[in-house]
C-alpha cells in the first residue's frame, strides 16, 4: 500500500525516526510502529524470509 511505502522509504532511505515520519504523513507514532511492523512483515513474506 501506498502509505506502507511511503513510511518504509522515510524510515529506511532517509533515515528518519518514527516521530518525524509521524509529524510529516499526519499520524500518530504509534500508528507508524504498527504500520512498519505490517510492511516490513508484508516484504519478508515476499522474500520467504521467517522471522
């Protein structure tokens, strides 16, 4: 999903923390935890890594 993206790229290509991404896509940190643990579980399931 296009939100997913979009946090995964902020967090892991312009290595921001889970406050600034929060701050810039209008929602809370929490919300950004969960939403990377779904991400990044959605792409290790995509690459049949275990985790």
């Amino acid at each position: 999903p296009p939100r997913e993206r979009q946090i995964v790229l902020l967090r892991f290509f312009h290595n921001k923390t889970q406050s600034e991404i929060a701050a810039e896509v209008g929602v809370s940190q929490m919300h950004v935890s969960r939403l990377l643990v779904k991400a990044l579980g959605t792409l290790r399931g995509a690459m049949g890594v275990d985790a």
